[in-house]
C-alpha cells in the first residue's frame, strides 16, 4: 500500500495530536455515561444545601379527592412508555391528587443520555371525575408503575412495582397481589416529636434492550434530615428481588434511622382473634416477623394490632436478613373473596455486607380497619448519624409466596399461633376455664418426627408459665406446644419466647417462637 501522505515531522505530530484528541473524546464520551455516581453527585451537592418544603401544585377538586375517586382516575394504555418498543417492560403513570399533591420528575436514559419525560394530560382520562376539563398546564407525575408478562408471556399488562408518595414502592412476583410495601428510609418512626418521611423527588430509568429481564431504577431522596442517592434493579420473577444499594448524606442528626423500612398492615388473626364477630378467620398483609441472627438462629415474632403504640426489637451484630412473612397462604386462612391476602407475598430483606451492631425494630400501632398500614420494621444502626455523615448501605428484598423455602430441613417453623383462653380437663372429662391464658403454636419440619420425642423450653416476662405442654400432630406431622400463663401487670405487654429441643441430644431444633402478649 502507498503512503498517500507527505513525509514529514510536522504532519506526523498532527496526526498523533488529533488522534490523541479523538482518544480523549472518546474516554470523556464514555465517563458522561448516567450512573450511580451522578446521583450521588447531585444526593452530595444537594445535601449540603438547606431543606426546600417542595410546593403542592394541584387544584381543590383532586385534592380533595377520597381515594376510591382517586381510583378513578385511568392512564390510557395505548400511551404506555416503550408500548411502541420491542421490551418486555412498559411504563405508566400516576396522575397526582388527594394527598399525592407534589409532582416528582422522571427521566428516561436511552444511549447514556437523560431526557425527562414530560407530563401529557393525554395519557390520562379524568373523565369519570368530570374533570378532564381541569386546567393541567402545571401539573405533573406522583409516580409510576412498571408492567411486564409475569403470569403469561403474551399479556403483557401484568403491573409488577409500583412507586407512590413519599419514598414508598411496592412489588410481585408471579401471581402474587400487591400487598405490604417498602420505603428508602424511615426516619423517627414512633418518636413523640414526629416522623419525618424522606421522599424521592427525582427518578431516572433506563429503558430496557429488547429481552432484557431487569430493569434499572435511579432515585434522588430528600428530607429535612438526609439526602441520598439510590439504585433500585428490579428483576421480576417467580419470586421477584429488588436490589437497593444506597449512599445517604446527613444534613442533620438523626435520633433514630431506619434502614431496609417495610411497612404492612395486620387487623386480627388467630393469635389476635377479631373483637368483633367476624366470618374471616384473618385480615393482615403479614402475620410475623422473621429475623436470621448471624448465628444461624431464626427468630419468628406474630404481629399484634396492640391497644396503644408499642415497639419490640432484637439486638444483633451483622444479621443475616429479616422480613414481614405471610405465613398463612390458603384462601381457607382468609376466606376473603375481595381481597385475597393469600396471595400477598412475604418480603425478605436479605443483608448485603457488614451492617456491624444494631437491633431490628418492629412497631405495631393501633388500628380499626384494614386501611391503615400499623405495622413498620426496620434496622436500626448502633451507630447515631450526625450532619455530615456518610451511610452506604446494600440490600435485596425478595417477594414470595414460599417463604418456607429459605428454612433449612432441621429448623421447625411456627405454622401457626392461636390465642385462648387456658383450660384445665377435669376428672369428668369436662374441660373447665381456670382464669389463665394459652397459646397454641404448632411446629412443622421436614425433620420433626414422632419417633423423635421433643421437649419445650419457654420463658416469659411479666407473668407466670403454669405449663408448657406438647403433644404430637399428625396432621401436620409436627408438634404442637401449649404454653398456659397468667399475667402480672395487665397494663404492660408480656414477651414469651418458645423453642423446641430434641429430648434426646437437648439441641435446639425449632425457630425461636417470640410472641407478645399485648397490653390490655
């Protein structure tokens, strides 16, 4: 080949230096790609400037709506964002009202580029309102939802995450209803002097390849106390996971922070029957919390809905994983035709890194009806957060209808925990109240035997164990713990804790049963 370029210094120097040009916009090209990092730019920057209360922008008619006309309110799905795109993934949006009165910003990430994605009164219908009249020249988005096949690879309006006010977001899994949800933080939750509710102001997406089974979440949050940066990888499934890695600045001190937030909603069941007559046997998005210490021991607390505020919490360093468990998943469990709690999924919150010492909290507060979600459980860090800290932290919540799959063979769960009244069999055969009260916890596992005698090992606070009695139940092929007590102090709750041990070997084979005994 001939050298059709002249020989001589001068040219070669300016072929080096425009090449070396070349090379330098292309490495600075490929570093303005969006990632993580500029949210944590932008979580840092904003941090270090003082709080703004964002300003509500919407009309009275859709404040003052109540939520089933807020319900009412339809997006237009032949608008659906990336419905004209061979993904897998569609995108749609919440119209604000009710309290829902801020608009957030969302953006979309195509090629490493940021567009935001404009509010369009045209992909709502506010018609059943009477309202497609209202003037929407500055109104914006409260969130959005991500649908995707789940259940059925050609139906593809499947919705599988939804994210809505405050910091608040919720998923399923295959054939799983929406049930508890999930927030970036908890701040103060519980405290007299108020909760603060940190909230995603700002979201950026990425728009996902033709077959790819994940999809990529960004999020700036915003409160008086903290600003932070998030990264929300959603990967639908059988059993989705969302994977949240997170870096939060501290503009302020915090007295009590809660990271990996879940918050649900439990009315009665049969460890808390209903005081009122009722024909469903439950109603509650969860019935426990499950906690996995670092020393493999497995902690299993039913939840109350208490008569006044109350707060329980386990002390540990560096826990595997913790969760809000729908232990019961039959419709006989329910029998609710409506809303099916049977098929609200468990989330497990499994611990990614060293989160050193701290306690998992859980906060149970009263409730008339099933509408108030009164159950919050977080971890709390042993270390207090001041202005000008740093917190990094990672973790994957898993959303099941199996949550016995994460149990090994020779840990006994608790499958089910019943309040009564304590009883004593006379010698008539009649069995007579004697003022005490019991619970019935039976233990299931695939070890348990019947040729394998068990024994009971429980204690109590405030109150006297009279008995703690097992029998074996062969219709679960487990055993089945009776524990009568009397209280002491009926204005304070009581905390039983019960396990089962081999009778031959004395080595714990159960989860920890850790149930209270709410204040009256």
């Amino acid at each position: 080949m001939y050298n059709l370029l002249p020989n001589n210094s001068f040219n070669k120097i300016l072929i080096c230096k425009v090449l070396s040009v070349a090379c330098v916009s292309c490495i600075s090209f490929s570093s303005w790609a969006f990632s993580f990092d500029d949210v944590v730019a932008k979580a840092e920057k904003l941090s270090k400037k003082a709080y703004v209360q964002p300003s509500k922008n919407i009309p009275n008619e859709l404040a003052s709506l109540q939520f089933a006309d807020y319900q009412k309110i339809l997006f237009n799905h032949q608008k659906a964002y990336w419905g004209d795109q061979k993904s897998r993934f569609k995108l749609e949006f919440y119209h604000e009202g009710m309290y829902f009165d801020v608009p957030i910003k969302i953006n979309e990430i195509v090629n490493n580029q940021v567009s935001e994605i404009k509010y369009d009164p045209s992909y709502f219908d506010l018609s059943p309102l009477n309202l497609d009249k209202i003037n929407s020249k500055d109104l914006g988005f409260a969130g959005f939802k991500v649908h995707y096949p789940i259940n059925n690879p050609t139906k593809t309006d499947d919705e599988i995450f939804s994210a809505l006010g405050g910091s608040y977001f919720r998923a399923v899994g295959k054939e799983q209803h929406y049930g508890l949800s999930a927030r970036g933080l908890a701040i103060d939750t519980g405290e007299m002097s108020g909760e603060e509710f940190p909230r995603f102001k700002e979201y950026w997406i990425e728009r996902p390849e033709a077959n790819q089974k994940h999809l990529v979440i960004y999020a700036l949050l915003d409160s008086p106390s903290v600003a932070g940066a998030y990264k929300i990888t959603l990967v639908p499934s059988v059993d989705t996971t969302v994977t949240v890695q997170a870096k939060v600045f501290f503009r302020d001190s915090v007295k009590k922070l809660g990271i990996a937030p879940l918050t649900s909603m439990f009315l009665f069941g049969p460890n808390q029957p209903s005081p009122l007559l009722n024909y469903r046997p439950a109603m509650h998005d969860s019935n426990g919390l499950s906690v996995l210490a670092n020393n493999n021991e497995w902690i299993w607390r039913p939840l109350n809905n208490p008569k006044r505020l109350s707060f329980s919490s386990y002390s540990l360093e560096n826990p595997k994983a913790f969760g809000l468990i729908q232990r019961d998943n039959g419709f006989e469990d329910y029998q609710d035709l409506d809303d099916h709690y049977e098929k609200r999924p468990s989330v497990w919150t499994e611990i990614l890194g060293d989160w050193h010492k701290g306690r998992v909290e859980l906060v149970e507060i009263p409730t008339a009806d099933e509408t108030n979600d009164n159950i919050v459980t977080f971890w709390v860090p042993e270390k207090q957060y001041k202005a000008g800290d740093v917190l990094d932290i990672k973790y994957r919540l898993h959303y099941s209808l199996n949550e016995k799959q994460r149990y090994p063979n020779d840990v006994a769960r608790a499958v089910s925990s019943r309040l009564s009244l304590g009883d004593i069999k006379q010698a008539n055969l009649i069995r007579k109240l004697d003022g005490s009260n019991a619970y019935v916890i039976d233990f299931a596992g695939p070890e348990l035997s019947e040729t394998a005698p068990v024994k009971v090992i429980s204690s109590m606070s405030n109150g006297t164990i009279l008995s703690s009695d097992v029998q074996y139940n062969s219709e679960i092929k487990g055993w089945r713990v009776i524990v009568r007590f009397n209280i002491e102090d009926n204005k304070k709750a009581s905390d039983i804790r019960v396990q089962l041990a081999s009778q031959a070997t004395n080595k714990v084979i159960s989860e920890t049963w850790s149930g209270q005994y709410p204040a009256q």
